[in-house]
C-alpha cells in the first residue's frame, strides 16, 4: 500500500473512534444534558462534520486500493 494510502488509513480508523466516543457521550452520558445548548449544538454538529470527513475519507481509500 501506497504511503499516502496508509496515512488515510490510519487517519480514518482514528476518526471512526473519536466519532464512536464523540457519539456516545452525546447519546449516553448524563453530563451532556447538563451543558449548555450552544455547547450541545456544536458537538451535534462537530459529529455531523466528522461523519462527513469520515465518509469522504472511505471513498478516497476506496478508490485508491481498488487501483
């Protein structure tokens, strides 16, 4: 595997837990809910913007090992 290729890798595997971790805490620790909402906002939307790196990671992985 490519040098580059095996950055993404590892990039994307580190980005899946902090994503897992990130999605957790929101949906089951009881201290979110004692946050503010301007706090709860951004981390709903630090996970959505996760998510989206993280998917465009998959597809350029994708594509460079099926070359």
């Amino acid at each position: 595997m490519a040098p580059h290729v095996e950055r993404m890798v590892n990039e994307q595997k580190e980005l899946s837990e902090k994503i897992e971790k990130l999605g957790a805490f929101i949906s089951e620790n009881p201290i979110f809910d004692t946050l503010a909402e301007e706090e709860q906002y951004d981390m709903h939307l630090q996970l959505q913007a996760m998510s989206m790196y993280n998917a465009v990671l998959m597809n350029r992985i994708k594509r460079a090992t099926a070359e």
